[in-house]
C-alpha cells in the first residue's frame, strides 16, 4: 500500500525539437513515497528541499493525480511525500519529476490500469500549472525513459526513439531561477520559413542519428534556429559554456529545456566528465555558482 520511487530529471527541447524532444537522466532526480489512504483525494503530507504549495490544487504532483483520479471511481485516496533534488526553476523537469513520479506511484498501487503512455495526459495537467502549456517533452521521458518525441499532441502521439550505448549528457545549472512561463513569453508566435527548414533538417537529421548511433549525424544536427537565440540572453556566460564545451569535444550543446541549465551531449563518459570540468570552469572564471551532474541517459 505504499511505494516509494526515484523521479527522473528530464532534458526538454534538446536543441531542435522545442516542446516535441526530450531526453531523461538516469541519476539525477527527486524521491516520492506514495501510500494508500482511507481519506479519498489526493493529499501532498509532506515537501521537503523546496518552497513549494502543500495544496493538492497549487501542487503539480496534486493536480496531477487528481487528473488520473478523475478517471478511475477509487474508495479511497493517495498521501504524497516529496524529496526534492531537483531545484524549481532549473531547467531539468522538476515540476515534470513530481507529476510524472506522482501518477506513475499511483498506477503502480492500483495494479497498472494504465500503460505509461496514457498516464502522460495526467503528468500533463501538471505542467499546465506550472507553466500554463500542457507540454509533454519532460514528462513523456520522465515516464516512458530514454529519448521521447511527441510526434503531435492533438492527439497525443508519442513515439519512443532509441538511445546510443555511450550517449552522455552533462548539465550544469547556474544557481538562478528562470521560470518556465517567463522564458516562454520571449517567444515569438510565427517563425520565418528559411529557419523552420533549417530546424525540420537538423530534428530529422537527430532522430535519425538516434537510431542509427551516428553520433556525427547527431553532432551536426544539435542545432536550434528558432528557441535559443532568443532565450540565451536569459542565461549568464551561455555562449561561452556552451563553445567550451564544444570545443572540449562535446557533440553538441545548448539550453536545457526553458533554462537557466545548459545540457551538452557527448560520446563516452569519458568526454562527458571532461566536458563537465570545461563547463564548470567557464563558470568558475566568471565567478557564478553551479551544480553540475553527469548522467547517462536512460
Ligand atoms: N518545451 C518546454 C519549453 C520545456 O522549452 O518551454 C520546459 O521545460
């Protein structure tokens, strides 16, 4: 009657697939314990490592298990603790871990009446809260692991795409708060056709490196036209990072999901370390607080 679970950290967009793409960590993430309780509802009993609502209806992970409730006709209801290590705000799916965590506990309590694809609409409603789209690219990868595509949302078509054997990314996180829905009003509404080709060929170009492990064809396809060059300006020493990095040998680099965290991908755990060391020295250099992880991706 009760399960605890560890709730992936996810990396959204990555570079070319802005809301569609998302990729999960393997090792860095928030615990839940989730237990059965006689009271119906969805209660959050305890938050611990943010400032996050305790109420279910202002809580991404309450307004998420409310969103599966209401499809089941249950007699009892869910208790919810939370151990964040993942901070609000960072980039890497935190309010996404919580959701994602939050009806994956309970569909696993209830005997899986759900597949893991459909318990994504329900993670969903969560990042609506959070940031006022219901966008899938963080919690698809946080439920169904590895890389994700949203193929479309209307409907929800969401394809698992294959991951390299030595596919490693590194993140680091400058110890500022962008919120989602902020770096999302940056955006502009309509984009020129010349950079909707460019982005079609470089996603492409991606999701076929994926399959195949043709990590040049992945290098040369880490590219976003349309999301970074209008967010970066919201993340100090991005530019500097993310040329380090590549510089170091990294295949590609560029902002994790809405930001302020940068994601770099490389071949080897090897290069994803040495990269980390640049990134981290870049930061150092100019005198901003980091975490850094390395994480394979899975
Ligand atoms: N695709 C979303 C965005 C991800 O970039 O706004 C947020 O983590």
């Amino acid at each position: 009657n009760e399960i605890k679970i560890f709730a992936p950290a996810t990396i959204a967009n990555v570079s070319c697939g802005f809301d569609v793409l998302g990729l999960c960590l393997d090792n860095v993430g928030d615990e839940m314990v989730i237990r059965k309780t006689a009271e119906k509802g969805i209660r959050i009993s305890k938050l611990v490592g943010q400032d996050l609502p305790l109420e279910t209806e202002k809580n991404v992970a309450g307004v998420a298990g409310l969103a599966m409730l209401e499809k089941l006709n249950l007699n009892h209801g869910f208790e919810i603790e939370i151990y964040k290590n993942i901070k609000a705000g960072s980039g890497i799916g935190s309010s996404a871990a919580s959701s994602a965590g939050t009806v994956f506990a309970m569909n696993e309590l209830l005997g899986k009446p759900f597949t893991l694809k459909e318990l994504v609409p329900f993670a969903m409603q969560g990042e609506k809260l959070a940031s006022g789209t219901a966008h899938a690219d963080n919690v698809a990868p946080a439920l169904l692991g590895g890389f994700t595509l949203v193929r479309s949302y209307e409907p929800l078509d969401l394809i698992k795409i294959p991951t390299p054997s030595e596919l490693y990314a590194t993140v680091i996180h400058p110890q500022i708060e962008v919120k989602t829905s902020d770096s999302r009003s940056v955006l502009k509404q309509n984009i020129s056709m010349k950079k909707s080709i460019i982005q079609i060929g470089n996603l492409g170009g991606l999701i076929s490196g994926l399959h195949t492990s043709d990590y040049d064809l992945i290098s040369r396809s880490l590219h976003d036209e349309i999301v970074e060059p209008l967010r970066a300006i919201l993340i100090p020493g991005f530019k500097k990072v993310k040329e380090n990095a590549i510089a170091c040998g990294a295949l590609g680099a560029g902002i994790s999901g809405s930001g302020p965290s940068i994601f770099a991908l490389s071949k080897g755990k090897e290069m994803a370390e040495k990269v980390a060391k640049i990134m981290s020295k870049t930061y150092k250099n100019i005198n901003i607080d980091f975490d850094i992880h390395v994480s394979k991706i899975n």
